[in-house]
C-alpha cells in the first residue's frame, strides 16, 4: 500500500504527470478574472473566496481523466484488480495518492492566488482552510467519474460533466464556510463542519462506487 | 412461496421475447387510461375554482407537481434498474435505466419550466440561486443529460448499463436532498403540502384534479418507459442482424 502511494506520488509529481500544469491552470484561472470583471479591487476581493474556490474546483477536473486511464494503458490495473487486497483500499490509497499530488498543491497556492484577488488575511486563511477539507471530497468524487470513463478513449470532458453535479455541495459549503469567516454574523463552524461531513462521506461512497466501476468497466 | 414465484415471474421475463408479448398485452391498455385520466384530470383542472389569492396561476400546479413528483420516481426507478443490473445481471434492467433516462430529463426539464412560469407571477422571477429546491432540481436535469451522454459515448450496450448503473447509484444521493430541501432550507420554495404526516394542508378543491393528474402522469410515464423499453430490444435485435448479415456477406465475399 505505502510502495502504491508513493508509486502514484512520483508518477503525477516527474515528467508528464501534469501535478503542476493543475497549480499553472488554477493560477490561469484566476488571474484571468480581473481582466473579466475589471481591476476593482474592492469588488474583487468581494468574490476572491468564491473565484478561488471554483478555479480549484475547475483544475481538480483537470488531471481526473488520467486517475485510473495511465494505470489501465500499462495494465497495472489489472494486477490491482487481481490482487488480494480489497480493490476498495487500493482505490482509496489511489485516491490519496492523487489528492498529494494534485489536490495539495492547489492548497498551498491559494494564498498567493488570494493575494492577487486582493483578500485580507482572514479570508484567505479561511479559504486555505475550507480547500484543506474540502478538496478530498473533489477527488473522492472524480474518482467514480474517473473510474466509470476509465475505457474512454475521449473520457476528460465526460468525467467533467458527470463529476460537476456531484461536486456542487463542496462548492457551496465550502464557500460558504469561508465568507461567514469574513462576514460578521453568519457562524463559521456549521459550514466547515458540513464540509468536513461531505469529505468524509464521500471517502466511503467514492472509492465503493469507483471499485464497483473498475470491476464493471472490462470484459 | 410467494417471494420465489415472483422471482421466476422475474426471471421469466429476461427473455425479451415473452417481454414483448407483455408489453403488446399492456400498452394499449395502459395508453386508454393514461387517455382517459388526462381527459378527466385536465377537465377538473380548468373547471375547479381558482384561488382566490393565486387566481388562475394555480392551476400551473396540476403539471408542475406531477410533472416533478415523476422526475423523482423516474430516478428511483432507475436506481432500483441499477440494482438489477448490478446484482442480478437482469438484461431487462439495463434497458430499463438506459430507456428511463431521457424520460427522466423530460419530465425534470417540464417540471423546472412550469416552475419558473409558475414563479414570475407568484414570487417576481423566473428563477433563483438561493432556493435550495430549485437548484437541487437543475442538478438533477444535469446527472440525467450526463447519464445519457455516458450512455451514447459506450459502444457496448452491456458495459455502459453496468457503468451506467454505478454512476446512478452514486447520484442518488441527490434525491433526499431534493425531498427534504423545503424542509431543510426554509426559503422561496413552499414546504411539502400533500405527503405528510398529519394528513393533506391543501383544500380538497385542489386536491382532487392534482391527485387525477398525477396518476395519469404516472401511468403515462410507465406507457412511455415500456414504449422505450421495447424500442431499444427492437433496436438492439437490429444492430444483432446487421452484425450478422455482415458476418455472412464478408463470409460470402471470401469463398
């Protein structure tokens, strides 16, 4: 299991496995904002939570396709099918695996990202935090849409669209969670410990449904 | 004793043939009641009173509440195909989740129109972000748009049910959420006023003509289900024998 996680690690972090194209794309994502709804920076720090979150949620679609597709080009997944070991632990060390690679990073760039939107420091502390928690969930999620499309020879934009409906709980706990940081009266534990519920429900729900596809998916 | 002969009945219908004299058995009926419901349920809908604070807008509510109440049961259903097709293997339920699907998307797209025609004069706009219910339906008009694209990007129509199956099990978990948001939220929507514990709040006036119209709905949902079932066995059986007529005719070609 530990020679799996750190298998996956190296693979998405060296060459071609597109870890750091996710962090380029979020930063893309955000920056491009401005330019859309012009330099105020009063308004901007307004959305900042929001825009950050979503830029995240948008990147971790990113790299979803290539979760279980790599492993199934070089048959790796077939000997994890085969293996002894429940495949739902297998999926659920991929899973963290993925998250290290992909979702982490996101993490720590958001402060910088939060800077660019002009938000103060309890906002983007609270943004970090709601993107600790909430970007498992993410990657719990994308696992059953990477799992299902896993035989697809054009399966990033469908894993995308089937991911999205289920990912909008995340989005909207987790920003909410971070403006009632900012925002006086509204409380900011209920939302972040929703978000930390979603996150932990999916860790069971995802990587059963994500097996239950791998096994489906061939023959 | 009961159970396993209700297996067998079951079991007896994975032959598509038998599926199909059923079906030819049942849709004409099925169509005369549906016919016949609709007649009467939208003869009550346009005679009742109107309400006296809503006027004639209440009456949107004889297609809305059906309309949403069967884009649930149609993911249900779907749901309980999944199992089937999961568990048993039951080639039925394949086509029947792949067949409810558009159905399903039909019906949300129905029920979320009549809702915002409905919403302009009740509640001065056609649609909102903050309701709870309203967005928990848009999600659910998009997993079922997703679930067809899924369905139509696999070749092999056994592999996308399977696959298919596991996505609608996972999606599931949207219908509590869409049952309990009025409860949950307490926004623009108005709370469940028909399925409750403590009995019906709705004036019986109401009452009547939603209660036709939502079980000619639900019998019109089920005539087109299996209307749909049916064309996809037809459809099958025909890529089968053009697979097969190939197969002979290259064979020809060879010899």
């Amino acid at each position: 299991m530990i020679a799996l996680l750190s298998r996956d690690l190296k693979l998405s972090v060296r060459a071609g496995g597109g870890a750091l194209i996710g962090v380029l794309f979020f930063t893309a994502v955000v920056a491009v904002i401005p330019f859309g709804v012009g330099p105020d920076l009063n308004l901007l720090a307004r959305i900042g939570p929001a825009i950050v979150w979503i830029g995240a949620l948008l990147s971790s679609l990113l790299g979803l396709d290539r979760m279980f597709q790599t492993d199934r080009e070089d048959g790796s997944l077939d000997l994890m099918l085969m293996q002894e070991h429940p495949l739902v632990l297998t999926v659920l060390i991929k899973c963290l695996a993925h998250w290290l690679g992909h979702g982490l990073p996101l993490v720590i760039a958001s402060p910088l990202l939060g800077l660019f939107m002009n938000m103060d420091e309890m906002a983007i502390g609270a943004t970090m935090a709601t993107l600790l928690v909430g970007t498992p969930a993410l990657t719990f999620i994308g696992a059953v849409g990477a799992a299902v499309a896993v035989a697809l020879p054009r399966g990033g934009l469908l894993v995308s669209i089937l991911v999205l409906p289920l990912a909008i709980p995340v989005l909207i706990f987790g920003v909410s969670a971070a403006y009632a940081a900012v925002e006086e009266p509204a409380p900011f534990l209920p939302p972040f410990l929703i978000l930390i519920a979603i996150t932990m429900f999916f860790a069971v729900l995802g990587p059963l449904g994500a097996a239950l596809a791998l096994r489906n998916a061939d023959d | 004793m009961t159970e396993s002969l209700a297996i067998t009945k079951l079991s007896d219908l994975a032959n598509p043939t038998r599926f199909m004299a059923l079906v030819a058995r049942l849709v004409p009926w099925l169509a005369a009641i549906t016919a016949l419901l609709f007649a009467v349920g939208l003869y009550m809908s346009f005679t009742t009173e109107g309400d006296y604070q809503q006027g004639d807008t209440v009456r949107i509510m004889y297609v809305h509440v059906p309309a949403a109440w069967l884009a649930m049961m149609c993911y249900t259903i779907m749901a309980l195909s999944a199992i089937g097709t999961l568990v048993w293997r039951h080639p039925l339920a394949d086509v029947s989740h792949k067949a409810a699907a558009p159905l399903g998307a039909a019906f949300t797209l129905l029920a979320l129109i009549t809702g915002s025609l409905w919403g302009k004069p009740m509640w001065g706009t056609w649609w909102t972000w903050g309701d709870a219910r309203l967005t928990s339906v848009f999600i659910l008009f998009l997993m079922y748009l997703g679930l067809i694209a899924l369905n139509r990007a696999i070749d092999d129509p056994s592999r996308a049910a399977r696959v298919a199956a596991v996505l609608i099990l996972v999606g599931f978990v949207n219908i509590p959420i869409i049952k309990f948001s009025v409860e949950w939220w307490n926004t623009l929507h108005q709370k469940s006023s028909v399925l409750r514990l403590d009995g019906p709040t709705i004036d019986p006036e109401f009452l009547r003509p939603l209660l036709v119209m939502a079980l000619a709905f639900t019998l019109l949902f089920f005539t087109l289900h299996l209307l749909a079932m049916r064309n996809e066995i037809l459809r099958r059986r025909v890529s089968a024998q053009r697979r097969m007529s190939a197969r002979i005719a290259s064979r020809g070609d060879a010899a």
